[in-house]
C-alpha cells in the first residue's frame, strides 16, 4: 500500500483556516494553531448564535403583539387562546407584523378571539 503524503490537501486545510481567521488579533490571524483554535470557538459561538436569534425574534414578536392586545383592551394569552378557539391559525410572525401595519385588521381578529373566549 502505497504512503500517502498529504502536502496540497495539508496546505489547503491551513490555508482555508488562516483565511477564516483574517481579521482576528495578532497570532490567531497569523499562526495556524491559534487561528484553529479561534475559529473553532467562533464557529461554535455562531451556531448557538443562530439558535438564539431565533429566540430573540420569537421574544420581540411577542412584545408587539401583546402591546397591541393592550391598546384592544385584551391580554396576550385571551388573545391567543381566542384565536385557537375561533379556528385562526397564525403564526406570532404574521400577527406581529399585522399589529404593527394594520391596526383595523388587528381589530378584527381581536374581535374573532373575544368572540371565541365567550362562545366557549
């Protein structure tokens, strides 16, 4: 069997780690164990990072919703329990982005789930 040296594949790893490291301070940019090292730990801070957007964005969609359930004089969870009675089946993304842009229509479906609330 026949050895195998890995000279271009070796150096095409390096060289792919070194460019992912470009902008980071002193040796992690320069040296290849450092930069490894960082980059590693800043691809792992950008996979929880992913997760934790999504998080944040459910959060904020929430926030606005519920500041607009006030101005209707509802709170948050009648409105959602209101909206799953009366069949309405919308996302926290589009409510909030409903609430925000169209007051009349938000009006409506607070009307759709203060109507569901007490039919049931």
């Amino acid at each position: 069997m026949p050895r195998v040296k890995r000279g271009p594949h070796r150096r095409a790893s390096r060289k792919k780690t070194l460019h992912q490291a470009s902008g980071y301070f002193l040796t992690k940019s320069k040296l290849y164990r450092a930069a490894q090292e960082a980059v590693e730990r800043g691809l792992k801070f950008a996979y929880v990072g992913r997760k934790n957007k999504k998080r944040d964005y459910r959060a904020l969609w929430i926030v606005r919703i519920n500041a607009a359930c006030r101005a209707a004089d509802i709170s948050y969870s009648k409105f959602v329990h209101g909206l799953k009675a009366a069949g309405l089946d919308l996302n926290r993304k589009a409510l909030a982005d409903v609430a925000m842009n169209d007051e009349a229509g938000f009006r409506q479906l607070v009307a759709a789930a203060k109507a569901a609330v007490e039919k049931a």
